[in-house]
C-alpha cells in the first residue's frame, strides 16, 4: 500500500518529467509552486547569537566547573590552627573558601584601605561643609555692612620690567652670535 501511494503522488509530476501535455481534467504543475513566494524574515542575526552564546557559555562554564570541583575536592576547605607567636594573619587569611581567600588576596581591596577612602571622603566633605558656612557668613556680613567685593590690584615698579626687556635682549644678542 505504502508503495501504491508514492506512486499516486508521483503521477502530477510525471507530465512535467516526460513533456507531455497534459489531458483535460488532469493535475499539472503550474510553475512547479503555489500562486506565490513566502517570504520570512532572516533568522541569521538570531542563530548566530545562539552559537556565540552557546560557545562562550560552554569556554566559560566547563573550564569553571573543572576548576571548582578540583578546588573542593582537592584543596577543600580550611582547617583551624594555631597562630604562631608574632604572626599576624593578612586581610585575606579570615575567609573559609579557598576561592575567596583567592578573590579576596587579588581583585578586592583591603578592608583598612576601604575604611580610610571613606573616612577620607567624610573629610573631603566636612571641610567643604565649613567652607561653605565661612562663605555664608561672610555674605552675610557683607549685607549687615554694605561692604562688596571688588577688584584690586597691587602696584608695582616697571623698573623690574624694564630691566627684563633689557637682560632678554642681552641673551638674544649672545645667542645670535655663537
């Protein structure tokens, strides 16, 4: 049965392959398809972001999990132990996971180092605080009084000018001549 229906579908092909015309009353194929072309929208953008995160995921996640598994099983976790006389542990030597011993010692920053850029940046602004109530006041006092601000100039001799337009040519004229 299964070879008797191959055949029947083969049977509107058949015109096509040997140039017959065909009977009326007879399927044929009219432009070997339908009425029309279906267009569909490119999926390149989308499976070539598939593939890339799938080759990252797996260049990342294998090489990941080797290495944890090795830490926890071979290296495992820390054990408590006296503290030698004199020794003092480093920032990095209170975490319990070898991996964040690891993180901590390389890529973080120390806590006292932290605790002193906050205490620094709580300094910054104190004293800009104090400046801006120094300028308060003297806005203030410059209302009560009537006073403003002004420009002003101190005065100078031009002698000291003079004196240096004349050691420049002096130079000039030793410089021309070697």
């Amino acid at each position: 049965m299964a070879v008797l229906s191959i055949l029947r579908s083969a049977r509107t092909v058949l015109p096509v392959l040997t140039r017959r015309p065909a009977q009326f009353g007879q399927l044929c194929l009219v432009r070997k398809s339908s009425d029309h072309m279906v267009i569909t929208p490119s999926r390149f953008a989308w499976n070539l972001f598939k593939d890339h995160l799938h080759f990252y995921v797996l260049l990342g996640a294998i090489p990941l999990t080797i290495i944890i598994t090795y830490i926890n099983i071979v290296i495992g976790p820390p054990r408590l132990a006296e503290i030698p006389e004199g020794y003092e542990p480093e920032y990095w030597e209170y975490y319990d996971h070898p991996i964040k011993r690891f993180l901590a010692k390389h890529f973080m920053d120390n806590p006292q180092m932290r605790y002193e850029k906050k205490m620094n940046l709580l300094q910054n602004e104190h004293e800009r605080v104090q400046l801006r109530e120094i300028q308060w006041k003297v806005e203030k006092l410059i209302q009560e009084r009537g006073d403003f601000q002004a420009w002003y100039y101190i005065p100078y001799d031009s002698k000291y000018t003079k004196k240096y337009q004349k050691q420049t040519k002096t130079d000039d004229f030793y410089s021309k001549t070697i």
